[in-house]
C-alpha cells in the first residue's frame, strides 16, 4: 500500500472529506489491523495507508532508552504515545547504531514495500518548523514529536500511525536511536533505496519529551487550495523555503498513490495500481509509483494519462510562472532534479532540529570512497572553473591536513620562529665568511 506525498493541512467540511493528497507504505495494509480515523484530510506530504487503531499505542508501551553502556532511562509511557525520560549521555544518538539501524530500514522496505509511508512521516515531523519562531521546540520541525498520539490525531497525520508500527522495533532494537533521528534517517533511505538520489544527511536530532511539546494543528499544507501556488508559498515560505525548493520537494510525488475513501481524492482502481504492490487500489500519480524518478514531472506536463491522478498543487507547478521554470527543467532533466530535490530534502530533515552536538552527526562518507588521488598539476591549466566533484576532492584533500576551505590551516608558530632564526643564523655564516 506503497502511497503518496503530499504536505497538507486539514480543511474538514462537516460531511465531505477534505481535499488532500497521501504518500503512504505499500504493504502495511496486510500486516496491521485497519484503522478509524476522524479526519477529513490528510498532507501534502500525505498517504492513505492502511490504518490501525491508535488505541495500541496506549495498550502496547515501549520501552526506549538513548545510549549502549548507559544504565536503561526511567520509562514514561503518555497516553499520548511514546516516550522516555533519558539517561545521561553524550551525544543525541549513536554512530554506530545509526549505521545498522539503516540496514534494518533496507530490509524493511525490501520486504513491505513501504517508502512512501516512510518519507511521508519524516516530512511531516520537519514539516511543523516555523522559521519565525526562536524556542525550541515550539518552533517545531525534526523532533521526533510526531510520535505521540496527539499529534497522530491531526488530520495531515492520518494513517502515520503505521509507519511508527514498521519502525518501533527498529526503535526497540537501536535504543541509541533518537525517534527524530530514525524518522528522518527512514525517509532518507526510502528515497535512496526507490532509486533516488543520496542525500546528504547528518544526524544527532534532540527528541521532545513529551505532548505538551507538540505543535498544535494546522501547520503543514493542503493539497486543494482555492489558490494552490499561493498556499504552498504561504506555508514553506514560513519554514524558509523557495519556489526551487518547492517544485523540487514536489517531485518526491513520483512515488506513492491516494485512495479516496482515506484522503477524497482519486480512485478506487486504476490499471496501475489493482496488483499492488501492497493491498491493490488507489489511484498513483505515475506508473511506476515506487521508483524514484522525474516521471511525476513528465506526467503532470502531459496530462494525457486518465489513471494517473494530478491535485490542484500538482496542476500549479505548471500553472504558475515561477513554479513553472523549475518543473520545465525537472521534467527534461532528471540529473538537475535528483541534485536540487537532494538538497532540499536535506533542508526540509534539519528544520527546526536541535543537534547533539551542534554540528550533527554524519555516518555515511561513500562519496570520498575510492575517489581518486587529487594531484594539482592535473587540472592547474586552462580551467576556468572547476566542476562540483573537483571542488570535492579540492576540500577533501585540504581537510585531510588538518585545514578546511573555511578555516587556515594549523601552524606551530614556535617551529616556524626556530626556522627562522636558523636560517639567518647560516645567512650570518655565508655572509661573514
């Protein structure tokens, strides 16, 4: 039950369900009991996956403590949800634990299908930052606060509940693992694993302690505005994004599909979607709903598939003439979105976050893996201007002797005036002889 997202906010009407669209896990609907939830919408970065009671988070309480070799914390179960009063520690979360808790992520993903669910729950934990607020956390964003039952109850969140019952015993296993941290580290992975780009993450996020430190309601988008290009600037102008940022995020809607019982918008079936992955249904955005690529760009341009759905916030990429630029560009260019829509999800996972410690944590390097050797002489003659990979090796090989393209290198100002004095001690020398 692969799904789809779509950052919205709720707009209930008394009898209709609110228009909004879903990104949701594709198999979840098999393995978890359905749920009822009372809201009329869901996000823009949203999914109709299949639900389950929330009820079990009260009944089934977990127990999660922050660091290995650390006495285990004093547990707190809110009737709100999950949540801990931790040990003392030295960092927010583990390198290492990160590291396999990735590979638990893979193997989950190969096995439910479930990347659109879990993007969807990593944006919309980041997707509650307002940029005009100082205090943390009320000025919400990656914090792991999505976790708890009050929170699941706004009407964006609906069915999120699922993606904490994949992840919480990943959670259980990795207890050096902040919620705020595996949420973005889970939608990070899906991306990569559907055939996205990597993003260039770093972790160390502070987890809330309890519900009282939820945003309140009404902070992430809806996907059928009146005024669609106007509501999407309006809502991530205030997290501190622009127009590219928008589009490129957008793009993230190549995966995933909506069912209309769940979000009021698309169809029951289409040829796309009545195998599954995942229980069959829904409507997707393109044909292949859980391969990360340009297609939701191409397809949205075209509008010539009946099966395939497009939102008013999907029609406005192309409506407006700003959105416009960039979505020309992504639907002819896939290598241009893959590098934009990286570094915008990367924006979107640090909103609002407090790290521990302050400059994060990153556990994956690959990109320096077996790169080759700088050697100035090398690209010294007729360059211009050096391409982004050389930039790389350029700051790689700089801060592998202890320096960095933003700091001097390190001196020792004592040898440099020894130097010194010898060798005008033997210029003394020369000139008396």
């Amino acid at each position: 039950m692969a799904e789809r997202v779509l950052f919205t906010s709720p707009s209930p009407l008394p009898s209709t369900p609110t228009k909004m669209a879903v990104l949701g896990g594709a198999a979840t609907a098999r393995m978890i009991p359905s749920v009822s939830l009372t809201s009329s919408s869901r996000s823009f970065f949203s999914s109709s996956s299949s639900s389950s009671s929330l009820k079990c988070l009260r009944s089934c309480p977990r127990i999660s403590h922050l660091f290995l070799n650390q006495p285990r914390p004093e547990v707190r179960v809110f009737s709100a949800g999950y949540g801990t009063v931790s040990a003392p520690k030295s960092f927010a979360s583990d390198p290492d634990q990160l590291k396999s808790a990735r590979e638990d992520i893979k193997d989950l993903l190969r096995t439910k299908f479930c990347h659109p669910l879990l993007i969807r729950l990593g944006w919309h934990d980041a997707g509650t930052y307002n940029k005009n607020i100082e205090e943390w956390p009320q000025r919400g964003g990656a914090n792991g606060s999505l976790r708890f039952e009050v929170e699941l109850k706004h009407a964006a969140n609906a069915g999120l509940v699922n993606a904490l019952k994949l992840l919480q015993p990943i959670k259980d296993k990795y207890s050096g693992v902040t919620y705020a941290d595996l949420f973005q580290l889970a939608g990070a992975t899906a991306v990569e694993e559907a055939g996205g780009p990597k993003i260039p993450m770093k972790y160390g996020r502070v987890d809330v302690s309890g519900p009282e430190q939820c945003p309140e309601e009404g902070r992430l988008p809806d996907a059928g505005p009146s005024s669609p290009a106007d509501h999407l600037r309006q809502v991530f102008y205030r997290m501190g994004l622009n127009d590219k940022e928008i589009v490129a995020l957008s793009g993230a809607h190549t995966l995933g599909r909506s069912r209309p019982d769940r979000s009021g918008w698309g169809k029951p079936v289409t040829k796309y979607t009545k195998d599954g992955p995942g229980a069959p249904g829904g409507q997707s955005w393109t044909v292949q709903w859980l391969k990360f690529d340009n297609s939701y760009f191409k397809d949205i341009k075209e509008k010539k598939d009946e099966d395939l759905l497009v939102l008013p916030t999907d029609a406005a990429l192309f409506d407006d003439p700003s959105f416009k630029v960039y979505a020309e560009k992504y639907a002819e260019d896939q290598e241009t979105f893959f590098k934009d829509y990286a570094e915008a999800h990367a924006k979107l996972s640090n909103l609002g976050a407090k790290f521990d410690p302050p400059e994060g944590i990153v556990i994956d390097n690959s990109s320096n893996v077996g790169a080759e050797k700088f050697v100035a002489a090398k690209y010294s003659s007729g360059k211009r201007e050096l391409s982004e990979a050389m930039k790389q090796k350029i700051r790689a090989e700089y801060e592998a002797v202890g320096g960095s393209p933003d700091k001097p290198l390190q001196s020792n100002y004592f040898l440099n005036i020894m130097i010194i004095i010898a060798v005008l001690a033997l210029l003394t020398s020369l000139l008396g002889n």
